[in-house]
C-alpha cells in the first residue's frame, strides 16, 4: 500500500444523502439564475418564485421535472402581465368611450341650444338688419365728414318736415330704412321678442333722431344702436358661446357706429333719456 494507506480518501467518497443534498443545492441556485436572467417582471418577485419553485423540488426530481416546473412559472409569468396589459388597454378604452359620449352629448346640446337661439332670433334679427341697412343708407352722407357739414337727405331741420315726393329719391331710400325699423321694432314687441320698456326705449330714440339736426340725427341713432346691441347681446348670454357664433358665423358683429369722435364739431346736447 505504500503510502496509500496514510492517503485520506474521504474527499473521493461521499454518503448518499450528502451528494443528494448537494446536487438539489446546485440545480437550485441555476434555477434562480435562469429565471433572474430571462424574465423582465419584477426581479424580487421573479426570484421569489424560482425558491419557493425550488424548495418544493425533490433530490430525486429530474432534469425533465426541474424544467417543467421552470416552464409553469414562466408561464404563469407571461399570463399575469398579460392579464395587467389587458386590464390597462380596457382601462384607456373605457376612457375613451366615455370620453366620445360627453363630446357626442356637449355637441347634441349646443345643437339643441342653437336651434333654440334661431328660434328666438326670428322676430329680433329683423331689428338687427333693420338698423345695418339705416347705416348703410347714411353711410355716403356721414364718411369723412365732421360736425355740422353733415347733410342726411330727407332729415334736418327744414327738410325733416318736408313730404316724401319733395326730398328726392335719396331722401326717401334714407327714410324707408328708418320706417324699416320702426315697423320691426313694433313687431318685436308684439312678438315677446323684445319687452315694452325696450321697445318704448328703442321708439323714442327713433323719434329723436327724425326731430333735429342731421348731426343730432347720426348720434342720436347711435343711441339707438347701442341700445340694440346691448338687447341682443344681453338675450345672447342666455345661451352657449358655441350656439351663439353658429348663429351669427363667428362673433356676434356689433351694429356699425354711426357716430365717431371726429364727427364731434358743435354738439347740441340731446334731450337726457328716462
């Protein structure tokens, strides 16, 4: 034997149970390692899953078992996040569907609320193109001129008192646009379009601006003017932007300004207003 017999040979030797133990130890720390390395959910859960995988192996266990328990978890795995995936895509859907519902539901009611709005309009738009047409018949008389220089056929002190056949066709075009508004505005009040006060407001002014200069004429229609506008708008409030600016294609274009700060020259001042 020589010197075998002082040889310690143990480490070539090892119990059943022991190399068991040992090997059950390796296949688990490989397992972990083939986990953490191909999986991309959560690193600490992964690992989590491959001990308690592992610690339910057995040392008799094969390979074919230790891989089909690796699969199974990969599996549950790639279930879970497709699960999370599918929960979140529903999730946005639903946000969606209800999103387009409220737009849907916003675009029914500014359609509902502007049909409304026409429907008011139809016996208060006449004041409104009543009033631009008596601008646009002044229109070629007032541009450019200032003060007292003003001359509106058909109005003025002398030829305000004069009859129809005797101011020209101009003067008579520059007195149906007054009548024009007149007539409309009774009409609104008959309609509810406008209140008596508005309406008793808008004829007095009316009937100011037929009883003195062709300068006290321009301002005093302004009054009347603003006064209209300041109807429109005010019944526009009650209704949504949108309804509103279907209605006139855009903002509401306030009525054209009859006077203006260079027309100021002499000014009478008018009678106050009640």
């Amino acid at each position: 034997m020589n010197g075998l017999e002082n040889m310690d040979l143990s480490a070539f030797f090892e119990a059943p149970d022991e190399k068991a133990a040992r090997l059950a130890a390796l296949r688990q720390q490989q397992a972990e390692g083939n986990i953490l390395a191909g999986s991309s959910v959560g690193g600490g859960s992964v690992a989590s899953m491959g001990r308690q995988m592992m610690s339910n192996a057995k040392p008799q266990d094969s390979q074919f078992d230790q891989a089909m328990r690796m699969m199974t978890m990969q599996s549950t795995l790639a279930n879970q996040q497709y699960q999370r995936q599918a929960a979140e895509e529903a999730k946005e859907y639903n946000r969606l569907v209800a999103a387009d519902k409220k737009q849907e539901q916003l675009e029914s009611d500014i359609y509902a609320d502007a049909q409304r709005y026409e429907k008011g309009m139809e016996e208060l738009r006449p004041l409104y193109d009543s009033m631009n047409r008596i601008s646009a018949a002044i229109s070629p008389y007032t541009e450019g001129v200032s003060g007292e220089d003003i001359d509106i056929p058909g109005y003025g002190q002398l030829e305000g008192r004069a009859y129809n056949w005797m101011v020209g066709e101009e003067g008579r075009n520059v007195r149906t646009a007054v009548a024009g508004l007149r007539d409309a505005i009774f009409k609104a009040r008959a309609g509810s379009a406008v209140s008596e006060a508005e309406a008793d407001r808008l004829l007095e002014g009316l009937a100011l601006a037929e009883g003195f200069t062709d300068l006290d004429m321009v301002k005093q229609l302004q009054v009347v003017a603003n006064d209209l506008n300041s109807i429109i708008q005010s019944k526009s409030n009650v209704y949504r932007p949108e309804a509103v600016q279907r209605y006139w294609g855009g903002e509401y274009k306030p009525i054209k300004n009859f006077y203006t700060p260079d027309q100021q020259g002499e000014v009478i001042d008018l009678p106050p207003r009640k």
